[in-house]
C-alpha cells in the first residue's frame, strides 16, 4: 500500500547512473483522480515549469525513495498543466469534503492510498476533522467505493454515495487490514 504523504520529500534517484534528479514535491492526479505522476522540487524553475516523471515512467517507489529509469524520464511541464495535484495544483485533493449523497460530511481528506499493484487506482482516504477531533478521536479511514463511477470527484468535494459513513474506520485499526477491507 502506498500513502502518498509518505511518497511527498522521497529522493528520486535515476536507476542506470544512481544519480540524485530531485525531490517529490507533489503528485498529480487526470480528470478522474488517478495518479498521473510526481512533481520534482523545480528550484529556480518554479515560476515557469516544473519537472515531472509520469507515473509510468516510476520503477519502484520504495520506503526511503523512488527510483526512475534515466534522466530522460524528467520533463518540463508549465504550471497550468497540472490541473489536479495533492498540494499546488489548481484543484487540490488535500483538505477536500468527502460528503455524501445525503449531505452529510463524513471529514475532509488527509491523506490517499494506492494499490502498490494496481499503482494509479485510489484504494483509500485518510480523513480528518481537525486538528483537536484529530487528539481525541483519531483519523477515520474510508475505503474507496468499489464501482469508481459511484464516487463524484469534483473541484470543492468528493461526493460518496450514501452509506459510505458506515465503512469509516479508525485509521489504526485499517492500516493492517487494508486488503481486506477495499
């Protein structure tokens, strides 16, 4: 299972000179929230392009870093292309409402999970209702809906249909079980 908070600060290394090429600063996400790639610190570059390896181009995204076939992997990519990330983009999935169909607001996401064997699909999402609900009652984790087209990813909420409320589990409890519960 991959989290994406812990792929966020990896070095990335390219795999045929073990060369250092960055950091993963982010990842974004296509118009359906699948992982299209990672963002590399862009440097003095920001303003202007950043440097991202498409997903597919990912060898092995391990505990202590993600590994990238060479350096021809990397490309510039504008700013404006990245619609959909986790931290920057125009439409970020960190902190959006995961609401039901009936209204009710199940937290807000902090975290995702993918399938290290499916790669791209959203297994999973952390949530949290605030640093205070965070201490005293812990993060909740909320299975993604097995029929992806049940689930309205939209740019100010995740619309889930109703009932999702009764898969939420503490976040503690869920790590270890995570296959058996998507």
């Amino acid at each position: 299972m991959i989290r994406l908070q812990h792929v966020i600060g990896l070095p990335v290394f390219e795999m045929d000179a073990g060369k250092l090429v960055g950091h993963v600063q982010d990842a974004w996400f296509d118009e359906h929230w699948r992982l299209d790639g990672i963002i590399l610190n862009a440097g003095r570059r920001f303003l202007t392009a950043m440097k991202a390896v498409l997903w597919s181009d990912v060898l092995i995204c391990g505990d202590d870093a993600v590994l990238i076939m060479n350096e021809a992997s990397i490309r510039k990519t504008k700013i404006a292309e990245v619609q959909r990330s986790f931290h920057t983009g125009t439409i970020r999935l960190k902190d959006l409402p995961i609401v039901t169909e009936h209204g009710e607001q199940l937290g807000r996401v902090s975290d995702v999970y993918f399938d290290d064997l499916q790669g791209t699909q959203i297994v999973g999402y952390e949530l949290t209702d605030g640093f205070i609900a965070d201490l005293m009652e812990g993060r909740k984790w909320l299975p993604a809906p097995r029929n992806s087209e049940d689930v309205m990813l939209g740019e100010d909420a995740i619309i889930v249909p109703a009932g999702c409320e009764a898969s939420l589990e503490p976040v503690a409890a869920s790590i270890s079980d995570i296959g058996r519960n998507v």
